[in-house]
C-alpha cells in the first residue's frame, strides 16, 4: 500500500475531532435532552452515565490533538503508529456501526438544525473512520512489509 495520506486530510480529521469533543455537551443536552433522562437513574448509574460521556469526549479531544500535533508520526509506520491508529480507526469504525445499527431507531427532534447537524456529524465520523482505518492500513501494511 504505496499510498500516504495528505497531512492536510489527517488534520481536517484531528480538527473535526476536536469539534465534536466541544460539541458534545450540547448535543446531549439540546438535542437528546440527556440530562433530564440521566436524572431519572439511581445515583450511582447518574455518576457511571456522566463518566463515560466525559470518557467520549475526552477520547474524541485526544483523538484530534494526537493528529494535529504528530501527524507524520501516524504514517511512520512504526510498531506504535500501528497501534495507535488501530485503536483510533476501531473506535471510529465502532462509532460508525453503532450510528448505522442502533440510533436509526430514535427519533431526534425535527429541528432542521438537528436533522442537517445530524448528517454533518454522520459524516465527520465516517470521515474519521476512513482516514484512520487508512492510516491503519499502511502502517500495518509497511511495518510488517505485508506489500
């Protein structure tokens, strides 16, 4: 696999990352009305609730932070690229199936925001999954010189 991904793909996907980090609690709360549903949990799952939603965001933060900053270091094909964009690209690509196999059963609100947020936000994770499975790919490819 002699193709490499632009750095400038690999950042506008550390970018969107970012992004969703950051949007994430307004998700929950204006979209999904989270909060009041967390509310409705006995104490202790309240707290498990919140901590995984920090854990999300918190991965989708790092997630982007580690592209920006060692971009190159991604594609150098390196026992721990090979690792590092395993994991990122299997999450991404488990996002992408739970978004496919569970949330079309929901409805969110018919917000003409919230159905074009919805299909941005679609997107940016397919994007993710497809640039790190990518990334994946030719590390795995290059460090055990499969090609």
């Amino acid at each position: 696999m002699n193709t490499i991904l632009p750095n400038w793909l690999i950042i506008l996907s550390g970018l969107g990352q970012i992004f969703t980090a950051l949007i994430y609690p307004y998700i929950r709360h204006q979209v999904f009305d989270w909060y009041n549903d967390v509310k409705q949990l006995k104490p202790l799952n309240q707290e498990i609730a919140k901590t995984y939603g920090r854990y999300i965001q918190g991965l989708n933060f790092s997630f982007g932070i580690i592209a920006i900053s060692f971009t190159n270091e991604l594609k150098e094909q390196s026992a721990l690229a090979v690792a590092l964009t395993g994991l990122i690209a299997a999450y991404w690509v488990g996002k992408v199936a739970t978004q496919i196999a569970y949330y079309p059963m929901y409805d969110i609100p018919k917000r003409r925001l919230f159905k074009v947020g919805s299909y941005f936000m679609n997107m940016l994770f397919v994007l993710f999954a497809v640039v790190n499975t990518l990334l994946f790919l030719h590390n795995i490819v290059g460090h055990y010189k499969l090609v």
